[in-house]
C-alpha cells in the first residue's frame, strides 16, 4: 500500500469514501510519522494520540453508514494559537503555561464539524510574533528542507512554522495557521506548500489568541492549491462571536480549480522591485509572468506607490494592538503566576517572566506608539498610511485587475541561529516585506510553490486578489502549480 502521509486531502478523501483506507489506517500512520520525526523537526508541542484514535473511529462509523463531512476522517494539525477544549492552548508562550480552555475556536469547530481528526498542538512562534519560529517557548522548529549537500539546520519560517513543516515533512495532511503580517504566505513559501490568507472577516477570530485584531486573520496550509481550497471551504464562515467576521456565503472555492484565467488582467508592481533583490527572486517572478501569459492571461505593469511605507507603518499598528491585546495576560485568573509582594509586584514579575524576548519588544513599541505625545505622531499616522495603501490596490483593481503577481519572500529559508538576523530585528521584520501590504489592506493572498533556488530550496510567488475574491486566487495559483509543479524535501530525519 502507498505511503498513507503521502496521499493529498483530495485522494485521501476519494480513498476513504470508497472504502479503500479506513480513517484508523490513516490516523495511526500519520501518529507514527509525528512520533519518528517529531523530535528532529519539532513541529509539534503535544500529539493528542487517544483524541486522534477516537476521532478517527467515529469517522470510521459515520462512512460506513454513508454519512461523513466534507473533511472525514482526513487528519489535520492546528497551529496552538487556536483554543481546542480541554487541550494544550497557549500561543506558544509561558505566560500561558498550563491553560487548557473550555471553549473551542470557531475554525476548529468547524472543521471537527466536517469530521477532521486532530493530529496535535502545532509549534508557532510566541504570539504569533516572529518570522522564523525561533520565539517559540518550545523551541525552534527545523525545516524539513536542506540546502543541497548541506546539513545544516533551516527556519521554516513564520510564526506558523510547526504548521508549514508538518505539512511539507508529511506529518499531517494540512494545518490551520494565521497570517497577521505575512505568517502563512512566508512559511509556505519557505517549505514548498501552499498557504492562503483570505480576506479580512472570511474566517471568524473567535477562539484565537489575538496579535493585532484588525490585521489577524485564519487560513490554511496544505500540499496543494486543491488542498488548501477544501480546507478554507471548512475553515471560513460568519460568527456571532465574532463581528469582524463577514456575513455573505462561503463558496466551493475546489470548484475554482481547473478553469482558465484567458483574458485575465494580471498585475505586476513596480514597487515590489525592491533593492538589493536576489536575482534568483527577480527570475522566478520573470517565469511566473512568462507561465500566466502563456495561459493567456494579459499582463500589466501597475504602481502601488505606498508600498515603501507599509513596513514601518505595519510595525507601528500591529506592536500596539499587541500591547493592548496582551495586557490580559496578568497571571490573575490563569496561565503563569509568580507570587509577589503585593498584585503590582505579582503582575511585574509574571509578565517578566512569561514573554520572551520578541514579544517584550513588540510590547514595549506598541505601549510606546499608543503613549501620550506619541499617539497622534506614530499610530495615528500609521493608520492614514493604512488607507493610502488601501487605495492603492482599490484603484488598481478598480481599473480593471484581477490579480496581483509578486514575489511572496525576498529569499529562500536561512539558517536557525543566523547571525545577521539575531544581532538586528529589523532584518527579520523585512522577511515580511511582500506580505504585509495585503493585511494593512485587508486583502486576499495566497503563496504557490514556483521553483527552487540555486542550493535546491523552494521559492514561492504570491498572488493578491480583490477583497473575497478567494477563487480567482485558487484558479490562478492552479496554473502556476500546474507549470511549476510540486516540490518535496528530500528525507533526512
């Protein structure tokens, strides 16, 4: 029999209604993939075993009768920003050490609704604050590519790191994950997967931990652009519990995939030509542009000329609504508590001892931004920025683009503990700079596997659609996945 952890959502899902696997089969395969690799990769900080066996049993009865979801039986991983009742839920940080809620997200409620098995916690980095996971409380995660002729240890990127690993080390056959600057697309394209983040209010918020509320948003990870449209079907919905969340209906973003984008309007911007670009990342979006035109999409050449701003601007916004939303975590009601000599002592010394690094700093901007005499001067011209950006991309689409193609990361995945990265933040901040327009503007983007660079990693493209536009991103990134193909790392833990 083939390889179970090899088989794609959509085979798997083919197999188990024609009774070819059992759920069981595929389940227990993927627990003994996690408990082999586990411990080279660290992708995951808990494996929920005995949930994942009686979750796939039940599925296992509801397809003999007949019965089952869109997701039966199909073993998923979700990223530990993600409340799961009754299981480990901490973002990946020690202030929330042993918090186990009594509630379950929305998106994960959704897809055990379709009859998903739980593989486990997904490792992440802290508060989803990183692009490397190396902020994690848990570790780093390995990614499961090497360089060629190399051994030496890469990031995955992030913060959904634990979730593009597993995905790409076949240890689950996909991932919830969240994107709030760029935290699917980049991992994604860091580890040969594909990674989608929707539209701002596709997915409900509801039950993950908040980073930045008008910015994070749900989506998956998956081995293909087939798989990530089955499981953004799942993921998206309106929520009462969520306002934010969009009331129109979730289409069959699967039914997408295969059409033709002859005559589609395909954007290229200017400003994403940025400075000391790797060649290999100005060819790969070369051979993007030359594949979309050869399906007979028309290409243009665009301006989104507030793009040099949405960095900055992204690290004034998403800091301060990082330091409000984080000033719960207080060691009051749960999570970590360090006792102290009075409740201001108690608070100082839990939050000290809680956040790593990363966060602290991310914490201290946006409580500096936010502070009187700085509010107006740095957040409130930040978010005039936001608009501008905004309507940079309503004009363009307004004059009659479908899609936006750019690169999705200025290079390939660089080495845990790089030096360069360490000693100054701000070069890990610019992992992000293709990304983060998108979420200032609350837009769709999706990261496609396209190629490898000349060490044999994987890079990725990026395309942005118009607001809830989903399909038109899936139909698209098909093509690019049919001309470039799919990549896998080759094993080595």
């Amino acid at each position: 029999m083939t390889d179970l952890t090899r088989l794609t959502i959509a085979e798997a899902r083919e197999k188990l209604r024609g009774k070819e696997i059992t759920a069981t089969e595929i389940t227990g395969a993927y627990l003994d993939a996690i408990d082999r690799a586990n411990p080279a990769l660290n992708a995951y900080i808990v494996v929920t075993h005995d949930k994942a066996r009686d979750m796939a049993k039940a599925s296992d009865a509801r397809l003999a009768k007949g019965e089952g979801g869109s997701l039966e039986g199909i073993p998923l991983g979700i990223k530990d920003l993600f409340a799961t009742e009754g299981i480990h839920t901490q973002a990946c940080s020690h202030v929330l050490d042993g918090f186990r809620p009594r509630y379950e997200s929305t998106v994960t409620a959704n897809l055990w609704t379709d009859g998903a098995v739980m593989l486990g916690k997904l490792n992440m980095d802290e508060f989803a604050m990183g692009s490397s996971n190396e902020t994690s409380y848990y570790g780093p995660v390995i990614n499961p590519w090497h360089a060629e002729g190399s051994n030496k240890n890469l990031v995955p990127g992030g913060s959904s790191g634990g979730s593009a690993a597993a995905v790409s080390g076949f240890l689950c056959a996909g991932a919830t994950a969240t994107d709030t600057g760029g935290s699917i697309r980049q991992p994604a394209a860091f580890t040969g997967t594909v990674g989608i983040k929707p539209t701002y209010g596709r997915c409900s918020r509801w039950g993950i931990a908040a980073f930045a509320s008008s910015l994070d948003q749900a989506g998956p990870i998956a081995r293909d652009v087939r798989d990530a449209a089955i499981l953004l079907k799942s993921m998206a919905s309106v929520d009462v519990k969520d306002t934010t969340s969009v009331d129109r209906p979730v289409p069959d973003y699967e039914a997408a995939i295969g059409r033709s984008v002859r005559g589609m309007k395909v954007g290229i911007p200017k400003e994403y030509r940025v400075d000391g670009m790797p060649q290999e990342i100005e060819a790969l979006w070369q051979k993007g542009i030359a594949w979309l035109k050869e399906a007979g999409a028309e290409i243009v050449d665009i301006s989104l000329p507030h793009t040099k701003y949405a960095l900055p601007a992204y690290y004034i916004v998403a800091p301060a609504e990082a330091s409000s939303n984080l000033a719960r975590y207080d060691g009051v009601r749960y999570g970590l508590r360090v006792p102290g000599k009075d409740i201001v002592d108690m608070y100082e010394k839990t939050r000290a001892a809680g956040f790593g690094n990363e966060v602290k700093r991310r914490i201290m901007i946006g409580t500096y931004v936010l502070s009187a005499g700085y509010y107006d001067a740095y957040y409130l011209q930040a978010q005039k920025v936001r608009t501008l950006i905004k309507r940079d991309f309503e004009n363009v689409f307004a004059a009659g683009v479908d899609v936006i193609l750019t690169p999705a990361t200025p290079s390939a995945a660089f080495g845990i503990a790089d030096e360069d990265m360490a000693a100054d933040p701000v070069k890990m901040y610019l992992n992000d700079i293709f990304t983060v327009t998108v979420n200032m503007a609350g837009l769709p983007g999706i990261a496609v596997p396209a190629g490898l660079d000349a060490k044999g990693l994987p890079l990725g493209l990026q395309l942005i659609g118009r607001p809830f536009e989903e399909e038109t991103l899936f139909q698209t990134a098909h093509v690019i996945e049919q001309a470039a193909g799919t990549f896998q790392p080759q094993k080595w833990w």
